[in-house]
C-alpha cells in the first residue's frame, strides 16, 4: 500500500511537472518550441505579452487632429484581434 501511495504521489508529481506556468500575465505572441519538446529549466519556450496597458502611435491627419482633445477616452479596434474593442484614454 505504501509503494502504491509514493507512486502515486511521484506520478502526480510528474503530471505537475508537464505544464509550464508563466511567472507573469498576459499574451503568448509566440511560441519557441513544440508541444511534445523536452525542456530544461531555464529554457524560453514563449514570449509573453501584457496587452493591459498598450501605448498606441497613430498617425492623424490634419483635419481630423483639431476634434481630438487630450484625455478624451477613445476605442481602438484592430485586424490582429477582428472583434475585440480596446478602450483607452488620449495622451500627448
């Protein structure tokens, strides 16, 4: 019975070991390497990106620049996410 327990516990163990826990949130922009690939610690195997706080440069033309007023909340949409809106606030 205590064989059968330690091999059960070094299974879950093992099990745990098999997902790869990010020490931060966001969005994986790209991936390193293949599911299925053994890894060593220290290994990258993703970039990570937090998309919470974005900082947007658009050009503006001179027309539409006189309608826009500093703090003024805006939504932002984009091909890279068809669907999503982003909300954000105007700055300098």
């Amino acid at each position: 019975m205590k064989a059968a327990e330690s091999q059960l516990t070094l299974a879950k163990k093992q099990l745990s070991d098999t997902k790869i826990k990010a020490p931060i949130s966001g969005t994986i922009n790209k991936r390193i390497v293949d599911v299925g690939t053994m890894v060593n610690d220290g290994i990258p195997v993703a970039n990570i990106v937090d998309i919470s706080m974005l900082k947007v440069l658009l050009n503006v033309s001179e027309k539409d620049a006189f309608q826009i007023k500093i703090g003024e909340q805006t939504e932002i949409t984009t091909d890279v996410y068809p669907g999503v809106k982003f909300f954000g606030r105007l700055i300098t």
